[in-house]
C-alpha cells in the first residue's frame, strides 16, 4: 500500500502524545506505509490488538515465508495470531 498507517487510520499525528516506549513506538509505527512494518512492529500490533486489519494478513505473508518467524524466539509470531484470533473469533476466515 503506498499510504501510511495514520492516513489509512484517519490518525492526527499532531494530537499524538506521551514518552513511554510503547507511545514511541506507535507514534512512529503509524508514519510507515504497511509494506514497510518489521516484524517487531506486526508482532507489537498483535499483542497490543490494534489495527488488526493490518496486522493479521501481515502476519500472515510473514509466518507464509518463514513458519518460525518470531521478534524474540523461534515461532513466536504464529503464537501471538493463535491468541488474536482466541480472542477475536469473528477475525477468523472462511
């Protein structure tokens, strides 16, 4: 997708606030367009369950390339969408 995240989410980045490191993260996360999110980045969507829609099919084409894919061990990432997809069945396909 050639948009940023803030301009598919109608986020104004000016009312964007707050020093934690979460709130860094997110600040800079929504400036990148969708093809350009890390893995770090897709993993932190999915434990924090925002964006979903973004989120999961990138998820997704990650663990589609690499099954053991993971920021911080082997498998992670197909770990953290079992759990988003435990507690959001209605995120479930067909």
């Amino acid at each position: 997708m050639d948009k940023a995240i803030y301009q598919l989410k109608g986020i104004n980045l000016e009312e964007l606030k707050g020093t934690s490191p979460l709130d860094l993260w997110f600040n800079e996360m929504v400036r990148k367009k969708v093809d350009d999110l890390t893995l770090k980045d897709i993993s932190h969507m999915l434990r924090q369950e925002i964006y979903l829609d973004i989120a999961m099919p990138c998820a997704y084409d990650r663990i589609r390339d690499n099954p053991l894919c993971g920021e911080m061990y082997d498998g992670q990432l197909s770990e953290l969408l079992l759990r988003v997809l435990e507690n959001h069945p209605q995120e479930r396909k067909a």
